[in-house]
C-alpha cells in the first residue's frame, strides 16, 4: 500500500497542474451547485414507528384537512402597565387578522381560547400552518412579522415563539475562528509561512467541496441544519490535521536529504498510509450511524463520512500539489524571532516530548492508575444525563423566541409551552363517548406535574356535545390535552408522558378504545429513548469494524483493545463535562451559555461516532511511528519512546488543532451546534492529552513485547499494507543525509 501511495504522491507532485486544475473545477462545479440548486434545512425531528409519531400519523388518516405536525407560531402580548389585553382586544384581533395567509390553518386567538394570565395583562395566541415550517413561504413569514409589528404600534409588548420562523443562517464564526487558531499553530508547528498555508488552504478547499455538496443535496433531501455544520467541522478540523501529518513528513523528509518529488511521495507513501487508515476509521464511525434507523442521523453521518472522505483524497493529491509548486520553499517563509524545525525531530536535540514520554516510562504504573482515576471522576456526571430535544427555552436570551417562552412560563407555568396532546383512537370502542370520558377521568385522577386537562368538549350545553358526538362519528378520535406544570424538556414531563401511558394501558380491555401520547414534547421523548435503545447496536457495529481494522494496520491483537478501552474514556470525559457545563450550569457562562439544559438527545451517538474516529487518528498517528521503530528493530520499550518523540509535537498541534475547530462551534448560538462543539472540544483535548499521551505510552511500556502479539496463524492470515512504509524504504534506500548526517533546515 506504501508504494502505492508513494507512486499517487509523486505523481501528483509532477503533474500539479492537472491536479490542482481538477479540485479548482470540482470547487467550482459544486458552487454552482450550490447557488442554483440548494433548498432549506429542517430541524423538526420525527421518526416512523413511535407511538407519538403514529399518533399524527392517525390524525392525518381520519382527517385528511388536518396537519397535526405542520409549523405552529405563539403570538405573545403583554398590554403596557396599568391596562389589561380585554382594553386592547380590537388591537390583538386585528393584529391576529394581518398574519392570515392561505397556510394559515387556524388562528386561536387569547380571548376565546382562554389563554390570557389571571392579571389579565399577558395572553397568546397559537397560529397552526397546515405546513411545516421549512415549506412556509416568504409571504407567510412576512405576514407573521407584520402582525407583531402592528400589535407593537399599538403599544403592546410582542413576542414570536414555536418554529415557524426559522433562524436565519448565522455568519461562519465558528469556522473562521478554527482557521485563526490552526493558522497560529501551523506557524509555530513549522516555522514558516508557506508550510502552514498549505495545510490551511487544501483544507479550506475541500470543506468548500464538501459544504456545497451538502448545500446542493438540500434541494433533493430534506436535511436538518445540524448537517451541514457537522459537515464543516469535521471536514475543517481533520482536513487541517491530514495535511499537518503528510506535510510534517515532507519536511522530515527534505530535510533528511531528499528530492522534493521524491519526498512528496514517500510522506505520502508513509503518513499518508496512517491518513488513509485514520480516515477510514472515521469515515466507518460516521456512516455506521445508518444501523440506528433514525433517517436523520443517517444523514448526518453519511455527510460527515463524505467530507472527512474529500478530506482524505484532497491530502493524498492537492496537497503534494501544492508541495510540486512550492518545491524546497515549504522550508523557508521564517518569521523573525520564530525558530524553524523539524516537526517530526531529526534526533539530535531533546525535545519535551522525548522527555514527557521518558518520564511517563519511568513511572508508566503511576501515570496508567492516575490517568484512569482522572477520567473517571470527570466521568461521573454522565449518571445523571438527561436528554432532550432543545426547545425555545435554549435559544439566546433576549431573542424573539426566548421572550416569548419566558412570558408563557412565568405567567402560565413552563408546561404551557409544551402541551401534551392524548389521541383517543374509538374506531374499535362499543361506546366512543364513553371510552373518551374514561380518557378523561383517569387523566384529570394524575396528580402529580399536570396543571390542567383540557377535553374534548369544554361546555356542558347539548349542542356542545351533540356536535362532538357527530365528530366522533365521523373521524372516529378525539383528541385531550394535558398541560404539564414543568417544562417541555424537564425530567418530570418525561416521567408523566409514561405515567400517562401506564395508566391508559388497560383502555382496549375496558372499552376497546387505544390512546396514544403525542405532541412535539412526546416525540421528543420517544426519539431519544429511541436512540438509548439502538445505542449497544451501534457500539458493536463501529467499535468491531473498526477493531478488525486497527488489526490489519498494527497486526496486534492489544494495541486495538487498548485503543478501543482508551476510547470508553474518552467518551466519558467528554459526556461527563458536557452534563456538567450545560445541564449542571457549571461554568456554563465561558461558552456563552445563560440557560441549563438537559443534553441534546443525538449527542451521545453522536458523539461516540464522531470521536471513536478521531480518537483512532492519533492512535494511528501515533502508535504507527512506535512500529514503525520496532519493525526497523528497535528494542519494543525504546520503540515507544522514539517513536513518541518522533510523532508528539505534531499530535499535539493536531490536537489543538482540532480543538480549536470545536471550540469555534461551541461558542454559537444554536444550542445543538453548541453541545456537539463543546462534547468533541473536550473528547478530542483528553483523548490527545489524557489517553493517547498519558495513558497509551503507560501501558505499552508494561506490556513491553507483548504489546505487538499476534497469534502465528493470524499473521499469516492478515494481508500486509505495510503501513510502516518498510518495503517503501527498502526500494528506495535511505536518503543521503539521513542518520548521522542530516541536513540541516533551510532558512
């Protein structure tokens, strides 16, 4: 596989300007594509086959006028002090009548729909579209807009809540401060202009590829907004970091006494043998989020998978490109007062990562027992994870939606604004009102976390009921509402969703009727236990596939296990911080973060997958040059601790790297951005620092020989991609100012 590579990377080298001709069209194709064909994202999650989602699903059926899932809009008003909303009611109705589109499927207004506060001074209007909210036109959005304004100019405070009105996409913050730092650490990783821009520019290259890919994809597949953020993230940070390790190893190479050409191809040959195989790692954990079955995670993952791929193929051609263009320059473009290095070292100078690794030999028993007791403490929160889907309680303090959830809640308790709704299927019942009355009373019986129970029929008059009674007849449902007293996202809503279930669980024996808990704070709840349950399928998946690889690349039996058992923690430092952070509140106020919130309910699959395949990267970065020492008959204690000596400064800026990325993310404003960023910050920073350079070299130094064990018949069995590029070195011999004459760097 090494000569391979090494053939793809000196052919890029000669032929750089068909390469970089070729990316520069595809840059340009998928642009246009992304301009002429993208479509809108949509973040309102469902999945087929939940009891929430059956239960539109039914609505839909019986009444086929009726979009039981369509976009919704609360109108909020607080009339001035000193007045009440009854005083400005012609101002509410008129204001109610400007928002009036033809998606528009009905408005109830706070007078007859009785939601006005006991003071009188605070009321809401609900606005049902008969769409969803990634369909609603410029016109029905306007019309929303107009109606708050006039109810503004008549001195009414207004707020817009519910998703009807989606945020608009924000400017590309967070990427352009991953830029910043990775452009800051490339500098002082290599000391040179041109060699950190390369890195730089080849990524930002393949992000554009990959994010106007995904754009152009909107047109054709709905995709949630988290899509193509998690696209760029991921395809930002390890696109910086392939190209950090191959062009690392380009100028090791230079310095050592080659060609540039023959360089480009033996870094790419090499560290762009363990790119490949990082890649696929990652490329594994993100499209093995398909086992789930949950559509929109299938999505993210298959995204993702794509552009860590172009991030790949893009550090395997564009780059050693770019190095045919550059030539021997990449080892000038010092900055004054800036020392220019070997990023890999030449072994003649002592470097705090020989000295780290040295120590960590020494006291290997210590750092394995202080390492694992430190992730395991930060791992604690995680017992007390709770998810959820956000809700308008996240969204920044003092916007639209936040003013309008706070209105609700304080004036008509939290669980207003997440109303749960009980579908009454009585198309199989002996005596349909009957079985809607049971509904009912054993609802109204609840007497823990319900606020109110609203029926079907809220008069006692014989119209009132004839007229429900014919309804019934018709569509064979009704429908209850159940305001909780907490939040759409709070524990105790959870909980009384499934006491709502156990105590309706006996209605087909009693009366044959079914009743089904829905309402986006339902789905919401059923999604996530949705995901805890597939959860130990997806684990198996990943982590076995991509042990099966980590075998063919170090032919070891332990260094995948270690790796694997590495990972475990890694998650849960990551998970026990985000828990901590965001659902704690501890020091919450660092990321911009003014609200608690239980955590995203994708983050956890989400997060295994994307960090079990970073986490690999350094594993593979790093280890590959520890066998890479003991192939070439290092001693297997002293092939640990050259070959971190060789790989750390580079893990380390990779590292940082990436962090920086992440971090860029976790300081948004859109909470799910927010936590993803924040989870695979911090997963990425004590899986580098705290797993890969305290804990791995600890336990290699124990398990000494042991650690490169392999059955005899598995040896044979397994095919050799020589990943350690030791047939490559043996055609080519060893450059002429390798070992104790190396050639100095050029300034």
């Amino acid at each position: 596989m090494a000569w391979h590579l090494f053939r793809l990377g000196r052919w890029s080298f000669r032929h750089r300007r068909i390469v970089a001709g070729f990316w520069l069209a595809v840059l340009v194709l998928m642009g246009v594509g992304s301009s002429t064909l993208a479509g809108a994202t949509n973040d309102n999650f469902s999945l087929p086959g939940l009891e929430s989602t059956d239960a539109f699903s039914l609505i839909e059926e019986r009444s086929p006028g009726a979009s039981p899932d369509g976009a919704t809009a609360r109108l909020v008003f607080e009339a001035p002090e000193g007045q009440t909303l009854k005083q400005n009611e012609k101002a509410i109705t008129a204001a109610l009548a400007t928002v009036t589109t033809d998606d528009v499927q009905s408005i109830a207004d706070p007078f007859t729909s009785g939601t006005v506060s006991e003071n009188g001074r605070v009321g809401y209007a609900t606005v049902t579209y008969s769409t969803s909210s990634v369909d609603l036109t410029d016109a029905d959005k306007d019309a929303l807009e107009a109606g708050k304004s006039a109810a503004e100019d008549a001195g009414l405070t207004t707020a817009i809540g519910g998703d009807a009105l989606v945020a608009e996409a924000a400017a590309p913050t967070a990427e352009i401060i991953g830029v910043v730092v990775a452009f800051v650490v490339l500098i002082v990783t290599f000391g040179s202009l041109v060699a950190a821009g390369m890195p730089l520019l080849t990524a930002i290259i393949g992000v554009g590829i990959g994010a106007a890919g995904i754009t152009t994809l909107t047109g054709f597949v709905e995709l949630s907004s988290t899509t193509p953020a998690l696209g760029s993230m991921l395809g930002l940070a390890v696109g910086i970091d392939y190209a950090l390790f191959i062009m690392s190893r380009y100028q090791h190479e230079v310095r050592s006494g080659r060609a540039p050409e023959e360089a480009a191809g033996v870094a790419v040959g090499t560290a762009g043998s363990a790119v490949v195989f990082a890649g696929l790692t990652v490329v594994i954990a993100l499209a093995g989020l398909s086992v789930t079955g949950v559509s929109f995670l299938t999505q993210m993952g298959i995204a993702g998978a794509a552009m860590v791929a172009v991030a790949v193929i893009i550090a395997l051609t564009l780059l050693p490109a770019f190095l045919g263009f550059a030539g021997k320059r990449v080892l000038k473009g010092g900055i004054k007062g800036l020392k220019q290095r070997d990023a890999e070292g030449d072994g003649t100078v002592r470097t705090n990562g020989l000295r780290w690794v040295e120590a960590v030999s020494r006291h290997k028993v210590v750092a394995l027992i202080g390492g694992v007791a430190l992730a395991a403490v930060i791992s604690i929160p995680v017992t007390k994870m709770e998810l959820a889907i956000p809700d308008d309680a996240t969204a920044p303090a003092g916007s639209d939606t936040n003013i309008a959830y706070n209105l609700i809640a304080d004036n008509f308790g939290a669980g207003a604004n997440g109303p749960l709704v009980v579908v009454v299927d009585t198309i199989d019942a002996t005596d349909p009102v009957a079985a809607v009355n049971t509904v009912v009373t054993k609802l109204q019986a609840i007497d823990t976390d319900v606020a109110a129970v609203v029926p079907p029929v809220t008069s006692d008059s014989a119209e009132a009921t004839a007229a429900f009674e014919q309804q019934l007849d018709a569509v064979h449902f009704a429908t209850v509402t159940v305001i909780p007293e907490s939040g759409p996202s709070e524990a105790s809503t959870k909980d009384l969703v499934q006491a709502i279930r156990d105590d309706l669980s006996s209605l087909p024996g009693d009366t044959g009727a079914t009743a089904m808990v829905t309402g986006q704070t339902a789905v919401g709840v059923d999604i996530s236990q949705k995901l805890l349950d597939v959860f130990p399928l997806y684990l198996i998946v990943v982590v076995g596939l991509a042990f099966i690889l980590l075998i063919l690349v170090f032919r070891s039996i332990l260094v995948p296990l270690k790796a694997a058992l590495g990972f475990l923690l890694s998650v849960g430092v990551a998970l026990g911080s985000t828990v901590a952070v965001f659902q704690w509140g501890w020091l919450n106020n660092l990321i911009g973060l003014d609200v608690t919130t239980p955590v995203v309910f994708i983050l956890p699959l989400l997060l295994t997958g994307v960090l079990f395949g970073l986490a690999m990267d350094y594993e593979v970065f790093l280890v590959t040059r520890m066998r890479e020492a003991y192939v070439h008959g290092t001693e297997a204690r002293q092939a640990v601790i050259e070959g971190f000596s060789h790989s750390a400064r580079v893990v380390v800026a990779a590292a940082i790297i990436m962090f920086g990325v992440f971090a860029g993310f976790a300081l948004g404003d859109d909470v799910m951005i927010k936590t993803i960023g924040f989870g695979l910050a911090v997963g990425v920073i004590a899986d580098a620092f705290l797993v890969r350079m305290l804990i791995v070299p600890a336990v290699m130094a124990i398990a000494g020989k042991g650690i490169w064990w392999l059955p005899t018949w598995l040896e044979r069995a397994l095919p050799d991609f020589d990943i350690e590029g030791e047939a490559l070195t043996e055609k080519l011999g060893q450059p002429a100012g390798s070992a104790e004459h190396p050639v100095p760097a050029e300034h």
